[in-house]
C-alpha cells in the first residue's frame, strides 16, 4: 500500500513502520493517525511479519507529539475525536499478535512519549528525548499519557513529567524505567533489528500468547492472571510449534517454528 506519512519495510520476518512527515518532525495530525491504522492492520495481516519495530524518519525525531497546527483549530468535540482517534491508532499497535519495539531516535514529546508507550518496548537513541509536555500548551496528554505511563512507572514519577512538562534524556527515562537501552545513534536500528530477529527466532505462537496474558493479566487480580496463564499455557500444547520446539531440543537441533 501506497502511504504519504509513513512507510512499512518488510525484511526476514521483521516489519518496520517508519512515522515520515518531516515539515513537522514526524508530528501526529489525522492523516497520519488514520495511514498508522491502515499500516498496522496490513502488518496483522501479512502473516509472515514477526515482529514490529516502529521508528520515526530522519535523525532528529521519532515524533514531536500531535500536531499543534491541527489542534489550534478544534473545538471541543473535535478534539475529543481526535484523542479518541489517537486512542484507537496506538490501542491497535498494543492490540497486535506480535510483539512491538519502539525505536525512539530523538524527539518522542507529547504523543511521540506516547505512542512509544503503546509498544511493548523502547529502546532509545542517546540523543532521544523523551516528555508530556501538553501542560506547557495549555491542555494535557489526550493520546493515553496520563494512563499508560503511571502504569509503567507508578504516579508520582508520571505526574511530575506531566505536571512540569518537563523534557528528559535517554539515560534518565532509562533510569526511570522508560526505557528498556540506550544505544548510540548510529547503532539503533541495527541492535533493535538484532533484538527482533532474536524474537522472531522463537516460537510465533509462543511469543503470541506470553504477549496475550502479560497485557491481559496486568489489570486482573494475581489469581485470576495466574488462572489465565495456566489456561493459555495449556493451549499452546494443541500447537505445532509446542512439538516442534521440545522434539528440537531433544533432538539436539534447532527448530522450524511455523506459527501454527
Ligand atoms: N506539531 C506541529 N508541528 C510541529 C510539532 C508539532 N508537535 N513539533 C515541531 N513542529 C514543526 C515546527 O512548527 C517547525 O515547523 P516550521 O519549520 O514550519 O516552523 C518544525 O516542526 C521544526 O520544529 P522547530 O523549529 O520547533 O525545531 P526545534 O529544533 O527548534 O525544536 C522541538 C524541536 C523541541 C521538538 C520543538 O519543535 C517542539 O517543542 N515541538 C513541540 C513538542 C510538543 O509540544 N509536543 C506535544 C504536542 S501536544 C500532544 O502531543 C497532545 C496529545 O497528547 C494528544
């Protein structure tokens, strides 16, 4: 498919989505939203795609938030659509049956922070910035920053970064828990690309269903999470892949997972 905004680069089992717009440093205005939809639900639907990484075009950003441009000009209701538009596109990326690692290479403000919380994981540039700074504008995060982030790092922290709107580093959202690594620029597609091949090596179902109970056992009660642990661990068993990866190892070879 043919985008204007961003690009999907399929290679050995690994998609990347790339957020291109840079007259606005990859800015997230309703064009792109709605091109990110249709990216991520061809994504779901080439089957041979393993894992996803997400990035944003050129070397000064991953996204420099939603588009104030577009913003300035709404009213209430449409900006109510407009954050539920946002809560769509990033809830379809934490949605997808694979696994998604944001590649933040340097601006990741307001809905930038925030669609990267919507991946299963960051791995940032030194240079990456991270930070919520919809206060200074005026408003506050409208694409799931007041939710996904105190569930990352508890509410204190979160609320600090959205009271202050202040911008931090790569190696402090390390710190804070943000941020899984922090890699040289240069060599931030490269380790990311290796850390996905290493996912994708391992058994799509497998991977498929850990992802399922992390996300869907987060917000129950640990006995309940655990409950569906056990029933998605046993149903991985009915699987191909379950029988292929143990007679592998006992077989002393390496497997031929197919995903089924
Ligand atoms: N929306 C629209 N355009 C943007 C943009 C954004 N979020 N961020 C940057 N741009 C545009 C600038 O207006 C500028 O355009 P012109 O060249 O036409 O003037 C161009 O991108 C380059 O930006 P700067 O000249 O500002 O670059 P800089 O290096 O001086 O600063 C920056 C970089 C610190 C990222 C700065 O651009 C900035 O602060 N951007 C806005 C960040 C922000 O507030 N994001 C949150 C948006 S609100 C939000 O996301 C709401 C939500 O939760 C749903």
């Amino acid at each position: 498919m043919e985008f204007k905004n961003i690009t999907v680069v399929v290679e050995n089992a690994i998609g990347t989505l790339t957020i291109n717009r840079p007259k606005a440093l990859n800015a997230l205005n309703t064009e792109t939203l709605k091109e990110i939809q249709l990216g991520i639900q061809e994504i779901k639907e080439t089957a041979g795609i393993r894992v996803l990484i997400i990035t944003g075009a050129g070397e000064k950003a991953f996204v420099a938030g939603a588009d104030i441009q577009e913003m300035s000009e709404m009213n209430s209701i449409e900006a109510l659509g407009f954050s539920k538009l946002g809560h769509f596109t990033l809830k379809m990326i934490q949605d997808l049956d694979r696994p998604v690692v944001a590649a933040v290479n340097g601006f990741a403000l307001g809905g930038g922070t925030e669609i990267a919380l919507a991946c299963d994981f960051i791995y940032a540039s030194e240079n990456a910035r991270f930070g919520l700074p919809e206060t200074t504008l005026g408003v506050f995060p409208g694409f799931g920053g007041t939710q996904r982030l105190p569930r990352l790092i508890g509410k204190g922290k979160s609320k600090e970064l959205i009271y202050t709107g202040k911008m931090i580093t790569a190696q402090e959202a390390f710190q804070m828990g943000i941020v899984n690594r922090v890699i040289a620029p240069a060599s931030l597609m490269e380790e990311t690309k290796k850390v996905a091949a290493q996912i994708a090596g391992n058994g799509p179902v497998g991977v498929k269903l850990a992802k399922m109970v992390v996300d869907g056992g987060f917000n129950m009660d640990l006995v309940e999470a655990c409950s569906l642990e056990s029933y998605a661990f046993g149903l991985s068993f009915s699987t191909h892949d379950q029988k292929e990866g143990m007679k592998a190892f006992l077989e002393k070879r390496k497997p031929n997972y197919q995903g089924r």
